[in-house]
C-alpha cells in the first residue's frame, strides 16, 4: 500500500514508517501538525507533539518526500476514549490534513502511526481513517517498550530527548541527549519508578535527528535553549527549545544549509494546508440501495428463539426449502438482518444491544456481498458503546432448507459491556477493519471473535498448514486475552474449534493432537478442578480458505482473587428432576460419562458438550433394527439430549433462567431437515416442561439448530448430534 505517514519528529512516528517498509509498503508522503503560532514550543494537545515543530520541516529535504503540514486550529474537547466527530476539535485538524493529503495523491491507501500504548489517540487515528476510507498501520502498537528502545538504536535511529516530565529525568541533565547515552537510565528508572522506556505516559519526547530514511541528509542542532516549565523538585518540566541547525548531506557531501529555527526554509516539497475543515462524511447507511424488503418475502418463515432475563439469543434463519434456489445470499441476508432489527425494536433495544453474531452463510465465495450487506446494518454510529464481536463460517444451509443465510446473535438489556476493537494493522493481533470486534467483555464472560492464523502485520495467512494457523490463532487469541488481563491458558471456559472440510482425516486427529499438546496441557487446573470444553464443527469452509478457525470463550473475574464459589442459600428448594424422567433417564446412567464433558467454574458458570454418537443413538434407540433417522427416533434422541441438559444444571444447581448459550449441531449427510430437528427438540421440551415443574421453564426455552458437516468433542466429527452449553449466574 501507498502510506502517508504522521510524523511529529519523535523517535516512534520514524520508526513506525521503517516498520512500514519492512511490511512492504510505500511512504510517498509526510503529514505533520503544528502549532498555530510558530514561537509556542508545546501545545496543551492530549493527541500531538509539536516540541521540536521547527525542526520537522527539514524532513522534506532529508527524506525526499512530500510534506503536508497543518497549523492546529481545534482544542481538546471530546475527552472520552472513543472519538465523537466534533467541530473545533483537534481531531478535525488531522481529518482536513489528510483530506487534502489524500485528494493530492488520490493513491494513498494507509496511513502510518507511532501509537504504542495510547487507545485515546490510536482511536483518533482510525477515527479518521474510517472517515476517509483509508487503512490505519500502528506498527509498534502494544510492543515490549524495552525491545522498541533497543531495535529503535540497533537499527540507526538517533535522536535526541527534547521533553523530560518524570521522575529521575532532569532538564539540567537529560535534555538534549541522544537516546543510546540514556538507554541505562531509562531502564534503571522503569526498574525504580515504573516510568515508560519509550515514553509513552508522557515521561520524555524526542526528536529524530538521523535515521536510514533520511537518505539525503542528517540534522544536526547548533543552537537551543533550555526552557523551565516547572521547577518541581520531584519532576521537573523542562523543554529544549531549538535555535539554529543545518543539514548535512549524505554521504560525503560538504555542502551544508545553515537554517535559523525562527525562519524555516521554504522548499518545493512542502505543502501548507490552511483551509478551513470540509467535512465531506456521508450518512451511514441504514440499508442496502437498493435493497430488498422483507414484504418480498412472502412465502418464508423467519424463525426466531428468545430467552433470558438480562440476555436474549435470537437465531433467525428462513425456512423454506422450495425457494431456496430462487433467491440469493444478498436477499436473504437483508431479511434475516431486517427481522432481526424489528426484533430488538420490539424489546426496545438496538444494535448497540448486541454483544455478539454468529454469522452463517452458504457460500464463502459470497464473504464480500454478506459483508457489505451486514454493515449496512450494523455501524460503529448504532454501536456506540462498541461493535459486536463476530464468527463467520460456511455452513451447509441450503441442504437443510434454512436459505443462504442465517444469524445468530447474543444481546444484552443492559448496555454494560466492554469492547476492544482495534482496526489499525499491527504486529499485535489481526485487525477489525470494519464493524465487529476482537472481543466483547459481559460481566465475567468474554466472547471472543473467530481468530484465525493470520500473520497480524500482513493480515495473510501463515504458510505451514493447519498445525501452523492453530499455533498462530492460539498466539493470536492469547493476544486479545491480554488486552483484558487473562489468558487462554489459564481462564478458558469453551473452545470451539472450526475445520473446513479441505482437511483430511489425518490432518483433523493432528489439530486435535497440537491443540491438546499447546493448549489444554498448559492449563492450569488447580484453580477450577476441570479442563475446558473443547468442541470441534465441520465446515465446508472459512474465511480467506483457512483450515482452522477458533473461537475461545473466557472467565475474567472482576477482581485477581481466587475464583469464587457460590454459596446456596440453605431452604431455598433447588430445581429436580421428575421421577418418571429419572427413571427414564436412569437406563442411560452408563451413557451420561461417555457422552458428557462439563467444565464448572466456582459454581457459578456451566460449560458443558454433549455429543451423540452412531453407537450411542443406537444404544438409545434399541427397538429399532437399524437407526434410519425417522421422526419418531429424531424425538427420542432429542429427548435424550434434552434430559442430559436438564441432568446437567440440576446436578450442578444451575436454573433454567441461567443458559446462556444452547446450541444443538446436527450432520447434514442424513438428510434430516432443520425443520423436522427443531420440531423434534420442541416436542422434547414441551414434554420436559409439562412433567418438571420444578425446573420452572416457561415454554421451549431456547436453543439454535445449527446444521454442519459434522461435529463432536474429537477432530472425528462423526456424531449424529452435539450440543454445547453455556449457563451463568453472572
């Protein structure tokens, strides 16, 4: 990509652009912002530094690039962590300024930061990337500040301290030194007092004098002063002031310009852009245009299940086979999408309710057009507290006569959530460019996106195979874990594991065999007593071809202490089983370990898998000859399901209001409409509920029928059913 890179003249914004160039992409222009009046040194900017302005001019000459600079004419005045386009904000300045970057070199494509730790001005940044239909690159986002410090001088960057604000940094003593004759202070001070090494709590600037992308010319300072802000005898302020400099050309070359910091040099390269803010943000779209309604679609039902008190599982999906082949991906997804919309409206709720959408569609060929037609409907503007995060996979729907597209989404009544969406590309994890999130933290459960092995600075998949994308999904997982202070080592609940049907037998006993020696050996069970539960779904495909797609969901307790345990209240009747279901339960007493893996936490979250197999259905239903999946054996195993569910939450004291998630897969390859399964659980349910009062379920309570290639808790995949559980009373 084509990059117009911001700089400030600090260490990070030149160290970004070699980051740039080692990713292969092309600077071929400088952005840089600066004060209104060229005597002030610093402005009160919570999102720029201008010391050392005078001097950033020169980089033109030094780089041979195109600078672009704009005087700041905004203040600070939408302070909270997510931006609010507001007018005579300082943010706004940076949008004008790359507009005009942009409309002056319409190639421009990305454009480059040094934002290490700050999400205040990494969100500014895309923020205005976002506006402008431009990619943010944050190559040095969530970087070891110490490794930064170090490749920062191993690969030639000299630059000078022309801030110090911090404990242990004098202005009599530090400022105006190069950054290699500070290196052991800076970490002796990390060491003692916790300061930043790169100094991204504010604790120093700099200002690059040299580096390999000042192929021209080096800068070197004749003159500055040092200007006292606060005398604090703790930590001091001071700023050193440029006064005179001259560039030195490369290699060899005697000739040199003497240049005065008060009365820069003009030069060919440089572009001032002094106009006022055009605001050229087009409404946000609410639908397609043009766009399908759902009256269109007369002759189709679109199902919903709802439940919860605080949480809502809507599934929605069109359920008619004869017209399956009539329509498209693109209408089907406006309907499902639009009935969805009506659904949270009637609850008096939004998009901004949502915390998380399982997207299905029936050909990933098609990503691209269901992309463009679900951020038609949900948009960072509806979001305002954070965009969903998102799992997309092909799914064979057509076969079991759901349409081209159905969807899936967790919601909230509370709009209590915490959202981490980082759309720059870094070397950090994969990006989110576009309206859905790495990670969505609810109470103590955090629902994180699907996470591919995708290599973050390329966004490409690794090479390697299917071992290598679940070793670097894994990496990539445990990226976003830290964002929230966790681990998918030590706080997994479930794992789901998608693998596309490109993979062999082989190859799936190999995933299940990497993730068992990386992943579940590692975990650190003393503090829950048992191992996650892992579930594995065939999928006849993933994004961007890759064989391996998972989706990890997490404890975060609200605090570092042990988990907690919860304590039932003594004479409080806890919910039980009928007799007569347990004495029909109790004839597959020796099926309930076989089939079961539960994984309890502190009492207070269930996860459990359920698979059903060939040789336990047939078990199941032993007066039949041969299993030959009619309605009536379809009744049985689903009445064998549900009694192993509600088994689970009596034995474990959890309440039918406490599900949160149930999902029931089903393998496509015996030809059993999703129609006839869900008409077979709802039966099952209804005959539950009438006979067990005492679990207090309201109805058919709520569950997906989710049709796959095939599923189970091994790589095998081969069983007739599964479902996953996931209750909470958090």
């Amino acid at each position: 990509m084509e990059v117009v890179a911001l700089v400030s003249g600090g260490k990070d914004s030149c160290f970004a652009m070699m980051r740039c160039l080692d990713y292969g992409h092309k600077v071929v222009a400088l952005a840089n912002l600066i004060p209104l009046d060229d005597a002030v040194d610093e402005l009160d900017s919570y999102m720029y530094q201008t010391v050392g302005h005078q001097i950033v001019v020169s980089y033109a000459k030094c780089m041979g690039l195109p600078l672009f600079r704009r005087r700041i004419r905004g203040s600070t005045r939408d302070q909270g962590l997510k931006y609010n386009v507001t007018a005579g904000d300082e943010v706004e300045d940076m949008f004008a300024l790359l507009s005009e970057v942009k409309r002056q070199i319409p190639s421009i494509s990305a454009v480059s930061s040094g934002a290490i730790a700050s999400d205040y001005q990494r969100l500014r940044v895309e923020s205005v990337c976002s506006r402008l239909g431009l990619v943010s690159l944050a190559y040095l986002w969530k970087q070891d500040q110490t490794l930064l410090l170090e490749e920062m001088m191993r690969r030639g960057i000299v630059a000078i301290t022309v801030k110090v604000a911090a404990m242990g940094l004098k202005p009599s003593s530090h400022l105006g030194k190069e950054l290699a004759e500070l290196k052991c202070h800076l970490l002796q001070m990390n060491e003692s007092y916790g300061i930043n090494v790169c100094g991204e709590g504010g604790e120093y600037e700099t200002l690059t004098l040299d580096c390999p992308l000042f192929r021209n010319a080096r800068i070197i300072l004749d003159d500055s002063e040092v200007i006292l802000h606060s005398a604090d005898s703790i930590a001091s302020v001071g700023i050193l002031h440029p006064l005179a400099f001259h560039l030195e050309h490369k290699p060899d070359s005697s000739d040199r310009i003497r240049v005065s910091a008060d009365s820069q040099e003009s030069s060919s390269l440089l572009y001032e852009v002094d106009e006022g803010i055009a605001h050229t943000d087009v409404e946000e779209k609410q639908t397609l245009s043009p766009a399908p309604t759902v009256d269109a679609y007369t002759n189709i039902d679109l199902c919903i299940s709802k439940t919860g008190k605080n949480l809502l599982s809507i599934g929605c999906w069109i359920q008619d086979p004869s017209n399956a082949s009539e329509v498209g991906l693109k209408e089907d997804l406006v309907a499902v999408l639009s009935r969805i919309d009506n659904q949270l409206k009637e609850e008096g709720l939004g998009w901004v309710n949502v915390l998380y959408v399982h997207l299905y569609i029936s050909s990933m060929k098609e990503f691209g057009l269901a992309n463009e037609v679900y951020v038609s409907f949900i948009t960072e503007k509806k979001c305002y507290l954070g965009v969903p995060s998102r799992s997309t996979i092909e799914l064979p729907l057509v076969q079991a006569g759901l349409g081209k597209a159905y969807v899936e989404v967790l919601v909230s009544n509370e709009l209590v959530k915490r959202v981490l969406h980082v759309q720059s590309i870094s070397c950090w994890a994969p990006s989110c460019i576009g309206p859905y999130s790495q990670a969505t933290l609810y109470g103590e459960i955090l629902y994180m996106a699907g996470q591919l092995g995708l290599d973050p600075p390329t966004m490409k998949l690794c090479p390697g195979g299917p071992m290598a994308e679940l070793e670097l999904a894994l990496q990539n997982s445990e990226a976003v874990a830290s964002a929230f202070s966790c681990s998918i080592y030590y706080s997994a609940i479930h794992f789901l594991v998608y693998c596309s049907s490109h993979l062999t037998s082989d190859e799936r006993e190999e995933v299940e065999q990497t993730l068992q020696s990386s992943y579940i050996t590692r975990l650190d069970c003393s503090k829950t007593g048992s191992y996650p539960t892992v579930l594995y779904v065939f999928a006849p495909d993933l994004p961007k071809g890759a064989l391996v797609e998972i989706k990890p969901i997490l404890y975060v307790p609200t605090n570092n202490d042990e988990v907690a345990t919860r304590e039932m209240e003594s004479g409080v009747p806890q919910p039980a089983l009928s007799k007569a279901w347990s004495d029909w339960g109790a004839q597959y007493s020796d099926l309930h370990d076989s089939c079961c893996q539960i994984h309890i936490i502190g009492g207070r979250i269930c996860s459990a898998v359920v698979s059903i197999t060939s040789e336990i259905a047939s078990k199941i239903c032993s007066t039949a000859k041969q299993l030959d999946y009619s309605e009536e054996h379809l009744k049985v195993l689903a009445r064998f399901c549900v009694f192993q569910l509600a088994k689970i939450l009596v034995d474990n004291k959890f309440s039918w209001d406490s599900i949160k998630m149930l999902r029931f897969y089903y393998s496509v390859e015996h030809s059993v409409a999703a129609d006839v399964m869900s008409h077979a659980f709802s039966v099952a349910f209804t005959v539950l509920a009438e006979n067990n009062s005492s679990l207090q379920i309201d109805g058919v309570p709520p569950y997906n029928i989710v049709p796959v290639s095939g599923s189970g808790r091994s790589a095998c995949m081969n069983d007739i059913l599964t479902f996953e559980l996931l209750a909470s009373i958090v």
